[in-house]
C-alpha cells in the first residue's frame, strides 16, 4: 500500500526509532502551516513497510509530542493496518499558536524538509502572535489631533454620510477621531496615523518593466502622502498607463472600458493598503509589463486566510491583520466587508475576461492580474461610422505604457497624458487634469487643442456642464 508523497504538509519515517527527527518534523510544519500529518511504518516514498505498533507505542509517541514540542499541542495518534496486514502510525495534528520549538530550536517546512528559522522569520512570527492578541492598529501612537490632515478627514465623513454608514457631520477633528474610536486622550491610535496623516516616507512604487527579470525599468515613480492619496496616485497610474476601450452612442459621452475593470482595481488597491502589514516601512509596489499589472502589498494573508478560498467565494471570513483600519474604511465605503471584496474583484474580472491570482512572494503578497492581448498596438483608433447606431460601436482607444509608443501615435507626453485623464473621466476639467497630472492650466489647454486637431476627442455639452467624447477617424 502506497500513501502517495512528502510534502510541506505530510512527513513519513519508518519507524519509532525516528522519534527525534518526527518531532521536529511536526513543529516546522506546525510554522508553516499550522496542521499536517506524520506517519511511522512508512518510507520516504510513500510505502507502508510497516512496524510493531502497541497500546504503549502510541502512548511513546504521545509522549514524546508533549515532552518536545512547545507550546503544547494534542494531535490525534491511531493505530491503523493496511489490507495487507501491514501496521502502521498516523499522527495528525494542528495548533494556532505558532512559533512552535522542539527541544528548543525553530524549524520551518520547506518542501518535504525541515529548516532552522533565520532569526528575522522567527521574530516574524513571534509580532504575529502579539498581532492576534493585540492588534498594531488600535495600539497607540505618539501623534496627536494636531498631526491630522483635516481636509483628508472631512471628505471621509462625507463619503461614510453619503454611504449612510456615518450618522453624524463633520465638526471637529478631535471630536470625529472620538465616534470613530481612532483616539485614546489626546493620542491617535495607529489606524488613526494610517488614514489621516501625511507620511514622510515612501508608500508606494510604481513602476513599467520590459521583462519579468527587471533589468530593463521604462518608468519609475515614488510617492510618500496620504493613505487615500497614495490609492489614487496607483490607481491613476495602473490606468493610465494600460488600454481602455471606448464605444460611441448616438448621443451623450461615450462610456470607457478599462482593460482592468475599475472597481476590481479600486478593490485590489485599497486591499493592499489596508490589510497590509504596517509594521514594515517596505512600500506597496505597482508593476506593470506587457502581460501583467502586480500590486505587490508587504505582508502574506494571516494565519487563516486562503486567498483562493476568497477568490473562488468558498470562504468569507472577515478575520484582518488591521481589524481597526478595515471597520473605519467600511464605514466611509471605501471597503466592503472584508471577506467578500476579493470574490467582487474575481467576478468583476470575469467578466471582462480577465484572469486574477494572488501569488506569495518573499516580500508579500502580490495580486497579479493578467493582461489580454499583451502585445497589441498602445494606442488604436478605429473607424467611428458616418452613422453610428444605438447598438455602439467599438472603436478601441488603447492607452499604452511607453511614452514612445505615443509618439508614434502622433502624442506629445502631455498630450498622452491629458487624453488618458478623459478617458478615465469625460467630465474633468482642465484645472483638475492640472493638479493631477502636476502641470499647469495652460498646458493642460494646450495640450487640448492638439487632441481636438487631431479628431481624437470632442466636446458635448456646454463649458461648464458638457463632458469629452473620445472620438476616431479613418487613419
């Protein structure tokens, strides 16, 4: 009888004689993955060979777990016998109070072995345990009323108002930081420092790569700010720079399809900002290649948490690293539930036909959305119709990621800016396009006046309530 193959989760030994190393065996898989199963009368191939097992050879073996393993544990160990009469042990086990020693000493699963933890993993995973008693983000902080970006946090009451989720107006600060439970005296606990104060360090990198090596970087940026600004910053940029799609009406601003639905990005953003581990100064990364958008956040799910579990809806557990930050941005509705927002992301992406994982990486977690068609034109214009119908048309605007692949589509960089604003947004104006884009008005206009002599956008609608449209011509 064959029980199949070693892995991070299951470990064979022939015999009892193999007690030490079995112990060991447990622990590190205990750190990895917090249950598994070990076997004794069983070679490393998977093979029963079997042994003499006894009422005292379990009670050995049960021993031998609560004399060596730390903290302690209690795994169920059954006698069982093969159809050949072959008899051997199973040992399974599980525990949620990791990190684990045997005989004093750390190991971690990797593959079907057994590794001594470096001391950054184990004091990784002793902040762990200390998170889940006493999370980091209702901990307090240093910083006072004063250190709060107040406009930041009046426009978040507003949304939560909107949301129906906020009862009450905006009055104060210290007065709003209190109904949240983000103060304790005069103190900002860190959900509070988070959200609504400026960062002097980087939160967030983005950047466009050639290749998955990442030898050959075409643009990088660094951004320190605001929680909430630091999102938008990503989300503008991931837009900006992959295609959207346009299809034209018979009247009114023609709607914009991105390459990543919206939403699914807006989600995954925000996700990675506020489940990410805030005890690390590491930034949140944004890569875009020509096949895929990464948003890489410092921090793997917690102990748990299946992301594909998540992903495929089979789970919805709300349990967070940073409970205190999710609860306030569910309030304002930047956030739903936690738990049921990467299942919307999974079928908003669906949809579009696009497909999403997440991926651990050794900095993180990195959710990466693959792109469709990654080696098609950054910027196509089709034909619009001399009578376009009520059914639309596709005409295929198609932002790319190179400023030169612009150029060739007779764009300036402001040029190619600009018109990525419109289409994310038909009603921006061109002191909002300034501020975001950090240009002046004056180029902004300018810059207007080549797209509409170029019969690349039009305007409908009066100066101050019309909006863009997207527009093509026979090239």
């Amino acid at each position: 009888m064959n029980l199949g193959h070693e892995d991070e989760q299951r470990e064979f030994k022939r015999s009892t004689s193999e007690m030490k190393e079995a112990m060991a065996s447990i622990a590190s898989i205990l750190n990895k993955h917090g249950e598994g199963e070990l076997y004794f009368g069983v070679r490393r191939d998977g093979e029963v060979c079997g042994q003499d097992v006894s009422e005292s050879t379990l009670r050995e073996i049960s021993q031998a777990v609560g004399n060596h393993i730390e903290p302690s544990i209690y795994p169920s160990v059954t006698h069982e016998r093969t159809p050949e009469g072959k008899d051997y042990v199973k040992v399974a086990f599980r525990g949620d109070a990791a990190p684990y020693s045997c005989a004093g000493r750390y190991r971690i699963r990797v593959a079907d072995e057994d590794v001594l933890m470096s001391p950054d993993e184990l004091r990784l995973q002793f902040r762990e345990v200390e998170s889940s008693v006493n999370p980091w983000d209702g901990r307090v902080s240093g910083k006072t009323v004063s250190d709060v970006d107040e406009e930041t946090l009046r426009k978040f009451v507003e949304r939560g108002q909107g949301k129906g989720r906020i009862p009450f107006g905006y009055t104060n600060a210290k007065d709003v930081l209190e109904r949240l439970g983000l103060l304790d005296g005069d103190n900002l606990r860190n959900a509070a420092v988070v959200l609504f104060c400026p960062s002097i360090y980087t939160g967030l990198k983005m950047g466009i790569l050639a290749t998955h090596a990442r030898t050959d970087i075409l643009d990088l940026r660094q951004e320190a700010g605001v929680f909430f600004d630091l999102v938008d910053k990503a989300e503008w940029y991931i837009i900006t720079n992959t295609r959207n799609r346009v299809d034209t009406f018979t009247s009114g601003p023609s709607p914009v399809y991105p390459e990543i639905p919206r939403d699914a990005l807006r989600e995954g953003l925000m996700n990675a900002f506020a489940h990410r581990d805030w005890q690390t100064t590491e930034a949140v990364v944004i890569d875009i290649y020509n096949d895929a958008v990464e948003i890489l956040s410092p921090g793997w799910f917690i102990k748990g948490q299946d992301p594909d579990k998540h992903l495929s809806g089979e789970s919805k557990s709300s349990i967070t690293r940073n409970p205190l930050i999710s609860r306030t941005l569910y309030r304002s509705g930047d956030i739903e539930a936690y738990g049921t927002g990467i299942k919307r992301i999974k079928d908003l992406c669906d949809e579009a036909g696009i497909e999403v994982e997440y991926v651990r990486t050794v900095d993180g977690t990195n959710l990466v959305f693959h792109r469709n068609d990654p080696f098609g034109r950054s910027m196509v214009v089709d034909a619009v119709p001399d009578n376009p119908t009520s059914v639309g048309t596709n005409v295929g605007i198609n932002v790319g990621i190179k400023d030169v692949r612009a150029a060739e589509a007779g764009l300036s960089r402001t040029e190619f800016a600009v018109l990525s604003e419109i289409i994310a947004d038909p009603h921006v104006t061109a002191a909002e396009a300034a501020a975001k884009l950090g240009l002046t008005e004056r180029s902004i206009e300018r810059a207007i006046r080549g797209l509409r002599e170029k019969s690349l956008i039009k305007r409908e609608g009066s100066r101050k309530s019309g909006a863009w449209v997207v527009i093509g011509e026979d090239e």
